[in-house]
C-alpha cells in the first residue's frame, strides 16, 4: 500500500522538489532507482526535510513508490503541456 506522504516525515515542499527532480533525472536517461536516489540526496544537501538522514537509515518502499508515482504524474503532465504547444 502507498503511503500518504503528508502524514510522513517529508515537508510538502520536499516531495515537491523531489517528485520534480526525478521527473527531470528521468527525462535525462536515468534510471527511476537512480533518480530517486539522486533527488532524495539532492533535497537532503538543499536542506529539505528528508527521511534517511544518516546513511545506516533507508526509505520504506511505500515512500519511494509515492515519489515515483507524483515523478510520473508530473511527466505525464509535462508531456501532455508540450503536445498542446506543439499544435
């Protein structure tokens, strides 16, 4: 079951940020386990409020399924915008 990250240790605009940069790291080529690694790392050095701030710690499985899925989301949206310019 996906989690409903506004009840979890991310701030609102932390999963703004991170949902953005793995739609962006995907969009250059990266692998989706690679970009949300990237994009969680990159938060966390913006000083964003991240789970995992040590690096013993990890992200449940349910968070990172919700990122990848508001990352798909925002790419799906992002597609559908320049399909529009392009007419």
């Amino acid at each position: 079951m996906i989690v409903d990250l506004s009840e979890s240790e991310y701030s609102d605009t932390a999963q703004d940020y991170i949902s953005k940069k793995i739609s962006k790291l995907s969009d250059e080529g990266k692998p989706h386990d690679q970009a949300v690694a990237i994009a969680m790392s990159m938060a966390k050095e913006k000083g964003y409020k991240v789970p995992g701030k040590s690096k013993n710690e990890t992200y449940s499985k349910e968070d990172v399924q919700e990122i990848i899925s508001r990352a798909n989301d925002l790419m799906s949206e992002a597609r559908e915008k320049m399909k529009h310019r392009k007419r």
